[in-house]
C-alpha cells in the first residue's frame, strides 16, 4: 500500500514539473519579437509627389513639396501699364516700310516726342462670309520691309505696337466688323485661318521683340457672337509671344460688348466717337460734348479695370470732320484749324485720366512730304495739327494708377 501511494506521488510530481515548464515555455514564446508591424505609407501618386515619404514627414510643411509644373516654353514678362505717346504709320505696298523716305517719315515722328509707333500690315478676305485670310502682293506689307521698320523703330528708342488689320477685297456695302457666318463649319474654318494669321505676326513679334501685340481691329460680330474663340487665342498667341496684348474694339457697337478683355494687358478702342455741336466749334465745346463719351468709357473701365488704350483715333483736316469722324470718303470744306481743335480737345479731356495710358493718331504716312496745307485726309504731317502733337507730348506724364 505504501508502496502504491509513493508511485501516485511520484507521477503527481511528474505531472506538476511538466505543467511548470509548459508555463514557462509559453512566457517566453509571447515575449520573443515577432515580425515588425509597419505603418502602411501613403503612394507617390496618392500625394501627388514624386517619391513615396516616410510616415514622420507626412503632415510636415516643409519636408516635401509637390514637383513645380515645368516652365511654359514662352515666359511671360511682368506686364506693368505704361503711357503711350503714339502715331499710327501706315504703308499699304509690299515694301512701304523699307525705303529712304519711310526712314526719313519715322525720323520726323521723334521730333514730335512720339516714343510709340503702331505698325498695320494689312491682310485680306474675299468677302465678309468668306473663310480664308491671306495675304496681297500688292497691297501687303512684306515681313521683310515690316521687320525694316521695327528694327528702324528700335534704333530711334521708339517703342512698337504690332497691329494687323483685316480688310475685304470685296466689301459690297460689307465690313470687317460683319464678317460672320450661319454654320458653325464656316465658323470653324475662319477661326483656323484666322488664328494662323495672327500667329503668323505673333512669332514674327517674338523674333523682334515687338513691345505690344493687337490680336484684332473691328471685328464686331466675330468678339461679340464667339467671344470663347478669343480667350483660346490668346492662349495660343502667349505660347509663342510674351510681350503685351491687346485688341481694337469698335467705338459704337463693340468695345463695351467684349467678355475677353481680363485675357489682355490693355483695352483698345478705335475712338471715332462724334462729337456733332454745329458749325465751327471752340475747343471748350468739343470738351462738353466729350464729357458725354468720357462718362461711358469711365463707367466701362471700372467695370474691366484695364487699362485703357485709344487704339486709333483721328480727324480729318475739314469743317465736317466731327459729324463722322470714321467717314474716310466724302470729304468737304478744308478747315485745317478743325483739326487742330480736334487734337486739342481730345488730349486735355483725356491726358490725365489715371485709366488712360495713351492714343495712337491716325495717321502718319510713310513719305516725308505727305500732308500739307492743301490736304484734307486724316494725316496731321505737315499740317498745324502736328504742332500739338508735339506740344503734348513734350509734356510729363503724371503717374498713372488704373
């Protein structure tokens, strides 16, 4: 019996000493390390970086930035507004630009204190609803003469804006402000023309570091009806060109009616505004009926907040010059003293304007002894009216806060 009872103790021993050690071995399994339990990090593509980032920097300013963009292939330049006493010279043959007396005709504008002149090659289309844009032999200004005059420009300090026009071969009562079309195909198609033609001039800016381009001149129906396709050009035109832009609305239907203006660094208006007060007006009663006008354009420039560029403006040397002032036809009675009071008129009423940045006078030919005494065009050259050109910009200009 004592001997049994010992076996039983025995194997109770047992038993205690293999539960101990199985206790023990299972301490020491759940303290020993196991596989590293990471954080799960954010992808590359997930934060928009290059490289993935550990989980301390996540949330961390500084530590990692999203890559830059690349830079455009044309860098714009900062655009600050500057005041512009300008002159529209004009040439309408292949090489009007590059000759000895287009040189002495841009020598006699810098004895005027004109410092920016406005370039027109003029390209054509057959007919308001036509869509395709080209050029003339015979009436268009070569690039090779048109580049001449810039670089001529350019070596007299005159600064330039590049402006080309559009005109019909056929007009039949018709005007570039009515090119425009009822199928949208034709649309399309004038807008791909169009768009090579400025295009065309926008490089040609590029290459000679043309200060201001003027992307259009009247062209009423074709901003106010399709105002997308000229924001889209404008894109396309700073891709390749990166001076300033502007463009040359109409003063009657137009330029108060564009949505593309926050596109550009200046407004433009073409401003044949009439200023119709009877028979042989003063000075001061052509600023009264400004003020009318003046009202308009003030109310229009707060709403865009650009500024403001009389992009062409001019009279002619007759007693009707103020009744239409665009009419280039019909002229009457040569009064060159209304021209002058024209001149004068505009640039008191205008000059110190915070919004107004300058006027481009139509026009001034490419030949030294155009104008004269006896002519009654639009031109000032050779006529009392160049006198206060000359008078005015002489004058400081305050500075300008639009």
């Amino acid at each position: 019996m004592a001997k049994k009872v010992s076996l039983y103790l025995l194997g109770a021993l047992i038993m205690l000493v293999v539960f101990v050690l199985g206790v023990l071995a299972a301490t020491l399994f759940l303290k020993k390390p196991g596989p590293a339990v990471t954080a799960v990090q954010p992808s590359a593509q997930v934060l928009g970086l290059e490289k993935a980032v550990t989980p301390s920097v996540i949330g961390r300013e500084a530590a990692v930035k999203p890559e830059i963009p690349p830079m455009p292939a044309v860098p714009r330049i900062t655009f600050k507004p500057e005041f512009q006493k300008g002159m529209t010279l004009v040439a309408w043959t292949e090489g009007g630009y590059s000759n000895t007396n287009s040189v002495k005709a841009m020598e006699q504008l810098v004895s005027l204190g004109v410092d920016w002149v406005c370039l027109v090659p003029t390209w054509y289309q057959q007919g308001f609803n036509s869509t395709q844009i080209f050029s003339l032999k015979e009436k268009t200004t070569s690039d090779e003469s048109l580049t001449f005059a810039i670089k001529k420009l350019h070596e007299l300090k005159i600064k330039v804006m590049l402006k080309p026009h559009l005109d019909l071969v056929k007009s039949e009562g018709k005007w570039r402000g009515d090119i425009g079309f009822s199928d949208p195909n034709d649309w399309q198609a004038w807008f791909d023309s169009y768009t090579n033609f400025i295009l065309h001039f926008a490089k040609l800016a590029a290459q000679e570091n043309v200060e201001i381009l003027c992307i259009g001149t009247e062209l009423t129906n074709a901003t106010t009806t399709q105002p997308e396709f000229w924001t889209s050009l404008s894109k396309k035109v700073r891709e390749v060109y990166s001076g300033q832009l502007t463009y040359a609305a109409n003063w009657n239907d137009e330029f108060n009616q564009i949505k593309f203006w926050e596109a550009l660094d200046y407004a433009g208006v073409d401003s044949y505004f009439p200023l119709v007060t009877g028979a042989r007006p003063s000075v001061e009663q052509l600023k009264e009926v400004w003020l009318d006008w003046l009202k308009l354009i003030g109310a229009w420039q707060k709403s865009i907040n650009k500024p403001i560029l009389l992009t062409e403006i001019g009279y002619k040397s007759t007693l009707d010059a103020i009744d239409e002032p665009w009419q280039y036809t019909g002229m009457g009675e040569l009064d060159l003293q209304m021209q002058v009071k024209c001149y004068q008129a505009l640039l008191e009423i205008f000059w110190d304007k915070p919004w107004f940045y300058g006027a481009y006078w139509w026009y001034w030919g490419v030949h030294p002894n155009m104008g004269g005494e006896d002519d009654r065009g639009f031109t000032p050259q050779n006529k009392p009216a160049q006198e206060v050109i000359k008078e005015w910009y002489s004058k400081p200009v305050t500075e300008k806060v639009y």
